[in-house]
C-alpha cells in the first residue's frame, strides 16, 4: 500500500467512526 493509499483508509475510518458514534 502506498502513503496515499493508508492516510485515505485513515481519513475514511475517521469519518465512519464520527458518523457512527453518538454526537
């Protein structure tokens, strides 16, 4: 995987967990 490739899957985790967690 390349940098881009592992901060994107970071960044989407990050945006799932926002969405998914209370507030």
């Amino acid at each position: 995987m390349t940098r881009a490739s592992v901060r994107q899957v970071a960044e989407l985790a990050g945006v799932s967990a926002m969405t998914v967690s209370p507030g």
